[in-house]
C-alpha cells in the first residue's frame, strides 16, 4: 500500500489524494473480507487458492483460509496495477503469501 501511495503521490503532486485513494482501496479491501461466499475470479496460474477482484486500476489478489471454519480470513496478498504484466511481475515475485 506504501508503494502505491507513494506512486500517486508523486504522479498528483498531492499527499492528500494518496491518502484518500489509499483509505478508500483498504476500506474496499475491507468490505470484501466481510462478503459471505465466494467472491472473485480463481487465478490458480498465479498462486495456491489466489482469486481477484478489481478496484479501480488496480487487481487485488487474495486468498481464503479456513483457520475458523469455512473461508474465516481473507488475506490480500497482492495489490498490483492493472497495467502491468502480471506473468512478468509473478515470475519476478513468485507466490510470496507464505
């Protein structure tokens, strides 16, 4: 989330849009967590169990655990900008969710 803020920042010349666009990709980060089912599209070619949805520009990368019962977590694990190669940046990257 740094980068990203530090990339608007510096392409608006604004902190205070960074901060209001990175307020508003946590808090929708958030809302998704609390959905009941399964949400996103299965991305399998770049991680075990990943799924994505879109805010904005950017694909939100996440994943389920069932630590307290049937998908109990969501954990975000990658927030990238639409426009980049995604097969170049999960090469350069790998599956870093642990």
């Amino acid at each position: 989330m740094f980068d990203i803020a530090t990339y608007i920042e510096s392409e608006s010349a604004s902190r205070a849009v960074a901060e209001r666009f990175t307020d508003r990709l946590t808090d929708y980060c958030e809302q998704i967590a609390r959905l009941s089912g399964l949400i996103g599209r299965a991305r399998p070619e770049y991680g075990h169990n990943y799924r994505s949805v879109t805010y904005s520009s950017y694909v939100i990368f996440f994943r389920y655990a069932d630590e307290d019962g049937l998908r109990s977590h969501l954990y975000v694990v990658h927030i990238i900008h639409g426009a980049r190669d995604l097969d170049a940046y999960f090469i350069q990257h790998g599956d870093e969710s642990g």
